[in-house]
C-alpha cells in the first residue's frame, strides 16, 4: 500500500509540473511563433500567392507593317513646237453636203482636224495617213488612198486651235487597191463615209445616191 501511495503522489507531481509549465508564457510563444513560421514556409506562401491570384501578362502588340510608298510618276517632258501631234490632242471631224444626192450629183465631203494640244505639231494629212472610206454594207466601195501616185506624204504644221480643212469630192465610181482600170459606176442606194488617221476615226456619214 505504501509502494502504492508513493507511486501516485509521483504521478500527481509530474502531471503538475506539466501543466504549469504549458501554460501562458508558452502558449503565447506559440502563438507568436505561427506567423513566422507561415512565412517561411513556401507551400503557404504558394497557396497564398494562388488564393490572391496571378496577374495576367500585358499582350506586347503586334507592329503595324507599313506600306511603301509608290515612287511619285515622272513629270512629262514638256512639248516642244513642231513635234509630232500626239494622238490625244487631235479632234478630228466629218460633214456631208447633203443626206441625198440626184442621179449625176458627186457627193462633197469636208474634213476637219484641229490640235487642242498646248503648242504647235505636225501631222501627215495625205491621202493615205488621212484616209476617207466610202463602203455599202460589207462592200468596200472607194476610198482616197487607192493608186494615189507621186508623194503620198503631207505635212503640215497645227496651230492651237486653228483647223486643218481639207474637201474631198467623190466622182460616184468605184476604186480598188489593185489600180484597176474598171472604175464601174456606184449603183443608186445607200452608203457610208468615214475618215480614218492611226487610232482616229469620224462617226459615220450616212447618205443616199438616188
């Protein structure tokens, strides 16, 4: 019973000295501890970083490729006086004397070309680089350039603005590019004139041999 006794007097001791010395002081220190501890440890400051969330990168924008520039066009050179005409600033122009003509009347044609351009040019109006045409239907009847002998080429000089006329005058026969010397008479009907120089063209004269 003695043994007994002594025994729990030391267990009642020990479990004194125990509780005494966990409390206050101690648990404050553990409590002072925890911050300290959260901080160093990298998981919580991991967890933290997470629960607080990462800001998302700012996008780097894209550059803009720039277009190059188109070279600026070469000024033209300017005209000089009695260089050739150039095509664009020639107008040229066709009128009949009449829509009918009798039986025996020759028709009369008169021609125009006037230089719109800012000086004076030349053109070849000869009666080839100036053609007139006559035809009815798909039938080529007479035209200025066929046999034309001698010099074919004429040159003349076009003010601004002043005309160049010329007047063509039919003889209501036929003519053909081989010279032939059957120039048969042109039948009683209707027919078409047009004058032609390079890429220039009249509007259709249309007229009536009775």
């Amino acid at each position: 019973m003695s043994v007994l006794v002594g025994v729990l007097v030391v267990v009642a001791v020990v479990a004194w000295a125990c509780s005494s010395g966990s409390s206050g002081p101690q648990r404050a220190s553990s409590a002072q501890s925890s911050p300290t501890a959260s901080a160093a440890d990298p998981l919580l400051a991991g967890l933290s970083t997470l629960a607080m969330g990462t800001p998302s990168p700012t996008p780097t924008p894209t550059p803009t490729p720039t277009k190059p520039r188109p070279s600026p066009a070469p000024a033209a050179k300017p005209k000089r006086p009695g260089e050739p005409c150039e095509p664009g600033d020639l107008v040229l122009n066709m009128s009949g004397g009449q829509d009918v003509y009798a039986a025996g009347a020759k028709p009369t044609f008169m021609i125009t070309l006037v230089n719109t351009g800012s000086v004076m040019c030349t053109a070849d109006v000869g009666p080839q680089a100036l053609e007139m045409r006559i035809t009815s239907g798909k039938d080529r009847i007479w035209s200025t350039s066929d046999c034309v002998s001698g010099n074919v080429t004429d040159i003349k000089q076009l003010q601004r603005g002043i005309p160049y006329v010329r007047s063509v005058d039919w003889d209501r026969r036929r003519s053909s590019t081989d010279c032939s010397d059957d120039r048969r008479a042109a039948l009683p009907g209707t027919y078409v004139a047009v004058v032609r120089m390079g890429k220039l063209k009249t509007p259709m004269g249309v007229f009536h041999l009775r």
